[in-house]
C-alpha cells in the first residue's frame, strides 16, 4: 500500500492510485483528528484528492514533488 497508517497520521509513499481512496477515507472517519504525510507522495489520484477535500485534515508535510507542491497554481501564475 502507497498509504501506511498511524494512529494518528496517515503516510503518503510512491503512488498512490485509486485504490487508497476507500481505505484513506475510512481511517479518516475513524480518525476524525487525523492528520497526512504527503512528503513522500510522487502521484495522487485524483479520488484520493477529493477524500482529502472533503475530510480536510490536517497536513504535518507538504510534497517533495514539484508539481503537487504547487497547491493548484501552474508556473504561469
């Protein structure tokens, strides 16, 4: 698994594909307070994007990779 899970903090490694959405969003509402670990993240797919959205917890580390540390914006802004 991409996503390996703490008692209190989820930890984003390599890919993480479709098939984390479900479990990311299932430790969430069992760990209402929980917070993520994107530093170690290369790919988000995007439904994992929308469980993080949607529960908006709390970020301990932001992305090494420079694309999905651009929180949105393109180089052109």
């Amino acid at each position: 698994m991409a996503i390996k899970y703490t008692d209190e903090v989820a930890v984003f490694e390599g890919k993480c594909t479709l098939h984390e959405a479900e479990p990311l969003h299932a430790w969430l509402k069992k760990t209402p307070h929980g917070k993520i670990d994107i530093s170690g993240c290369q790919y988000l797919h995007t439904a994992v994007l929308q469980v993080i959205l949607v529960a908006r917890p709390e970020m301990t580390a932001a992305p090494a990779h420079v694309w999905l540390s651009l929180n949105g914006r393109t180089t052109d802004s």
